[in-house]
C-alpha cells in the first residue's frame, strides 16, 4: 500500500504478548498483557467485499488498521488499542521505501 497520507497514522496501538504473573496478594498464577512495543496507526475503512469475506469466515468483530511497514510486526502479537484487546489475523505487508502495512485485527477474548 503506497496511498496514505500520514497525517491519518494518529491513534496509538500496543503490540504485545500475554505472560503468567503471580499475583502477590492470592499467589496464584494470571495472564496479564506485557506491551512489547507502540506503534503510530490510521483506520482503514473495509470494502463491502472486504466485510463479505471476513463474514463469510465467520470473523464478525474486525478492525482493519494501517501502520508504517514494520518487520517486527506478525501474527503473534496480540493489539491493545484504547482498552480493547485484538488478535492480528492477517497482515497485507508491502516492504518498499516509504511503505504501509494493512493489518486485520479480530476481537481478542481471553
């Protein structure tokens, strides 16, 4: 992706993992999300055929997002955006100068 203009890349989303802690207070083990790195990012609105396929696989709670091209990002990650949590589902990577990354994000129920 070639076409965007930067100045849409201005909300703030955390890629991360979730990692056991213990919880001083009862000892047992939770998950909690560990932020490894932020990145700058704009919205990406969907095509109606866009939508058609992410329903037709049964993915219904989606975010489609677009960051600077960025070789640290992969579908391991999980996306806290605000206070919503998303799994990376697909990423439409473009690897040139001056490039941008389109990333499906689908709502992340621990």
């Amino acid at each position: 992706m070639k076409k965007y203009n930067l100045a849409r890349l201005n909300k703030r989303a955390e890629f991360g993992t979730y990692t056991e802690q213990i919880n001083e207070n009862t000892g047992m083990s939770q998950q909690t999300f560990q932020p490894s790195f932020s990145l700058w990012f704009g919205n990406y609105t969907q095509t109606i055929q866009e939508q058609l396929t992410l329903t037709g696989n049964n993915i219904t709670d989606s975010k489609m997002i677009v960051i600077r091209h960025n070789d640290q990002v992969n579908g391991t990650y999980i996306v806290r955006i605000d206070e919503s949590l998303y799994k990376v589902s697909n990423i439409a990577s473009d690897d040139g100068i001056d490039s941008f990354d389109a990333i499906t994000l689908v709502k992340y129920g621990k």
